[in-house]
C-alpha cells in the first residue's frame, strides 16, 4: 500500500508545527525500532485544548499523524480529546500502509502523555490540605 494523497499532502504542509512557550502539558514518546520522537505541547484553559503543537523528528507518516493528532484534539475538552485514537487519526487519512500504523500509535500516545503530564501538573500545584502556618505551629 501506498501513502494516500492526504498522508502527503499532510506531510508537505503540516498544521500546528512548532512548540508553545510555556505549555501546561507535554508528551514526549517515540519509537524504538525506528528511532522516530514525536513531541507535543498544550495550552489548556477551562480544561479545554485551546493550543496544541508538535515538534516530530521521525518519517513523514510520524508527521503527518502528529498533525492530524493536533487539529483533532484543538478545541476539545481534556475528556474527549483523551478518546481519539490511532484508528480515528488513520481513519482521517484514508489509510496508512501496514507497516506505518506504528506511527500513527506515537501520535495518540503522545497526545495522551502530553494530557498526563498536564494533569500531573495540576495535581502537583493543588493548594495542600495543610497550611504552612499550620505547620510551623
Ligand atoms: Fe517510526 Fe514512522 S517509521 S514513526
């Protein structure tokens, strides 16, 4: 099987290539049979994606999965985004040659890392139950 036109058209002109400065969440995974790293930044506000961008040092399926992970998940809520999967994002791209579906595997897992790690944070900067001063009493 071939690359669909959209894989190339995707991997020619990629969208939400880049990093954010500041990102509440990131997710670093890659592959490593291939070598490939796919990297992605959040911006959550109201526990909605209103940014997101990938860095991805990897073949052109890796790029053009990363970027359809990217502008499936932008605008939606950390719940929904949570459920996009591999198959969704192939799906999007009227196919990926069999031996490509790893690639599409970094991209959901890499929007799900970024998301954890996002929550991670968010846990990590929750007010604790003890107040400093309680503390010093
Ligand atoms: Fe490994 Fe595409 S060949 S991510």
């Amino acid at each position: 099987m071939e690359y669909t036109d959209k894989v190339c058209e995707y991997f020619r002109n990629p969208k939400n290539m880049g990093r954010i400065e500041n990102p509440d969440g990131v997710g670093t995974v890659g592959n490593k049979v291939c070598g490939d790293v796919m990297k992605i930044y959040i911006k959550v506000n109201d526990d909605i994606i209103e940014d997101i961008k990938f860095e991805t040092f990897g073949c052109g399926a890796a790029i053009a999965t990363s970027s359809v992970v990217t502008e499936l998940a932008k605008g939606k809520k950390i719940e929904e985004a949570l459920k996009i999967s591999n198959k969704e994002v192939v799906d999007f791209l009227g196919g990926l040659p069999p031996i490509k579906k790893h690639c599409s595997l970094l991209a959901e897992d890499g929007l799900k890392a970024a998301i954890n790690d996002y929550r991670d944070k968010q846990k990590n900067s929750a007010p604790s139950p003890i107040k400093s001063e309680d503390k010093q009493l």
